[in-house]
C-alpha cells in the first residue's frame, strides 16, 4: 500500500510539473507467460507457473528532459522493475550483508539518475548501469531474454546476489547497477565511443571500500557493432577486489541472418565468504555466448543460442545452455513469443547446478531439465 500511494505520489507530482519541461514520458513494459519446467524434485516432479518478464522484464518507469538552450539538457530518468503477475512494483537492489547503507527493496530499482546531456555526451548521477550493459549486452545471443535464467545477466552482468553480493557500491545483492554513481558517455566520433563510471562506497575513513569503477569502448555502423567492459569492485572491508570484464559482437549476415557473440569473465582476489561454497578466492566464473536470429518474416524471428559456463578457482563446475526462441510481432509494441530451454549440468553436485540458474531444481538431484515458456509482451 506505501509503494502504491507512493508511486501515485510521485506521477502526480511530475503531472503538475510536466508543462515546465521539455518532454516528460511515462512508459514501460508488461511480460507475463506460462512456464513449464521439468525435473524440480527429486523424483523428476515439475513445476508449471506464470511469471512475468521472460522475454524482457517487466518494468515500469518515467524520464523526462528540459532543453537549457545551447544543446545542452537536462535529463532524468526513474526506472523499477514491475512483477505483473502479483503486482508488486520494485525490487531488492542489496541485502545489507554487512549492515551498512542498502535496502531491502527499492522502488526504482533499476535506474534513478539525474544528469546533462550535450555535445561533450552525457553524465549521470545516481543509480546507474554497470558499464557494458547497454554496449556488451546489444549482442546478447537471446537480447537479454530470460533474465532471470540468463548467464550473461546473470554471471555476466553481476546480477546474482548469491555471487555478488559482498562487492560494489550496493553492499549487497545485485552488481548489475551501482547506487552513488557517476556515469558518463561519450558522443559517438566515426562510430566510436566510451564510457567511465565511478561508484562511492560511503564509507567513513575507506573511499575505496565498497567501490566501483568501470570503463567501456564501442563501435557501431548502425547495424552492426562490438564492445568491450571492464570493472573493478570492492567489498566493505576492502580487502576482496571482484574484476571482470566482457566482450560482444553483433554482425548482420544479410537482411535476414544476424550472428552474435559475446564472453564474460570475473575473477574474486581476496578472502570473502560467499555462501554456499565458503571462501571465494581465487574465484572465476566464465561464460561463452552464441546466437543466430533468422527473419522468416517480417513478423517472425527465430532465435537460436547457446551459453556455456565454467566455474574454477573455489570449486570445479559447468553447464550449458540450449535456447531456442520464436519471437511474433503483432505490432511494434505487442510480441507473442514461445521459448525452449535445454539445460545441462557437469553434474548433480551444487557446484554444477547452480550454473543452471534454476532451471534445474536445487534439490533435484537431476543434472539436467527442459524449460518452456509461451507469453506475450506489450510495451507503452
């Protein structure tokens, strides 16, 4: 009920203001379908629910600019994720593992920033992306379907609390965007471009403890592109360093074949606990994207991808990932979509499974399960 009156609150608050701005813009997207998942218990049992976001998250969110004259602007943008198939709005951004700043959940989960865009780029204040999402991510082989399944959001984005949950400006939980940040983009030169990003710990007597920083390069002809990331995070005792760094590629074969690729990697240096494995360092997490996307018609395009991912350094594990995805555009804000997930682990062990993201049930005692879903995407 707070959120709820709060999000009144605020869209009334920018309604009443809308007319002193240059454009102010409510939009989202609302993704709900039915999964079906084999192999969750022991003796094989399956799970069948609905879910929502599976081939985007679903979100909601309002950004706005105020044209300062000179081609200089000024830009917002609120942004949290929206699970539709209960309602509830917003999302844990850190689970205060070590009691300092953080909160359970946020309203605006996934962005809230502030910041002046122009001829020198753009710079933005407040909660940002990791460098590398909206570059490295362009080249996902399923465009970032599946989030919450998906190694590259996943292991490559940082977005698995359990694994990341003691680095970066968040001081708990996701990595994927970073709290006290600055961001800044550069304009694209000749198709090229770059970004940096400094996230603050807050931590009196320790600027480094808890910090992100990040940098990214680019290049795009507009149709096809490749980029590169890279970031370094500490924990709260500064101590424990996570690096990673990834890379991608989009290349359109002809009007109707788009190949893309990408590998991720991050490396823990230091001792930190992480759950369930114990000490991390040493830790290394890899993964190895490939996609193909056919247009057989000018509304339908068949995806198919591949993910392998390696864990080293701590424990020894694998698995992989089979995805085969059909995308319908009714229109170029409604999509119905049909998905087919084979996943395959190294082993029964957790070392194994746990690479699955859940596709194969934790307690299954399986190593491998079939994941389909059917659902439909609108966008406003």
């Amino acid at each position: 009920m707070k959120k709820s009156l709060l999000a009144f609150a605020i869209l009334g608050a920018f309604a009443a203001t809308a007319s002193a701005q240059s454009s102010v813009t409510l939009y989202g997207i609302v993704d709900a379908a039915t999964v079906y998942t084999t192999n969750q218990t022991a003796s094989g049992g399956s799970k069948i629910a609905m879910d929502p976001g599976q081939l985007l998250t679903s979100r909601w969110g309002v950004k706005g600019s105020e044209d300062l004259g000179g081609g200089l602007k000024a830009i917002f943008n609120l942004e949290g994720t929206l699970f539709n198939d209960t309602g509830v709005a917003g999302a844990g951004f850190g689970g205060n593992v070590f009691n300092q700043g953080g909160n359970a959940s946020s309203l605006f989960d996934r962005l809230s920033w502030v910041g002046l865009s122009g001829d020198f780029g753009t710079v933005t204040f407040g909660r940002n992306n990791i460098l590398g999402v909206d570059s490295v991510g362009l080249a996902d082989p399923i465009g970032l379907a599946h989030a919450g399944s998906n190694p590259n959001v996943m292991f490559g984005g940082m977005n698995s609390g359990a694994l990341y949950g003691g680095f970066g400006t968040n001081q708990g939980g996701t990595a994927l965007r970073q709290n006290n940040s600055i961001k800044y983009v550069s304009p694209i030169t000749n198709g090229f471009g770059g970004a940096l990003m400094y996230g603050f710990g807050e931590k009196a007597g320790d600027t480094g403890a808890s910090s992100y920083m990040g940098a990214s390069g680019f290049f795009t002809d507009g149709t096809n592109g490749a980029a590169v990331a890279y970031a370094k995070m500490k924990d709260f005792t500064n101590t424990a360093t996570l690096t990673a760094w990834a890379a991608g590629a989009k290349y359109k074969v002809d009007p109707a074949v788009v190949l893309r690729a990408t590998y991720a990697q991050d490396t823990v240096d230091g001792n930190i606990v992480i759950a369930p494995f114990g000490n991390a360092n040493n830790r290394k997490i890899k993964v190895i994207g490939l996609g193909v996307d056919y247009l057989m018609s000018p509304q339908t395009t068949i995806t198919g991808a591949y993910y392998g991912t390696k864990r080293s350094g701590d424990v020894v594990g694998k698995a992989d990932q089979y995805i085969g995805l059909v995308k319908y555009a009714f229109s170029k804000r409604t999509t119905a979509y049909a998905s087919l997930t084979y996943a395959k682990a190294g082993s029964t062990s957790l070392q194994d499974t746990s690479l699955a993201l859940g596709i194969i049930g934790n307690l299954a005692n399986q190593d491998h399960a079939v994941r389909t879903a059917v659902g439909i995407l609108h966008a406003f």
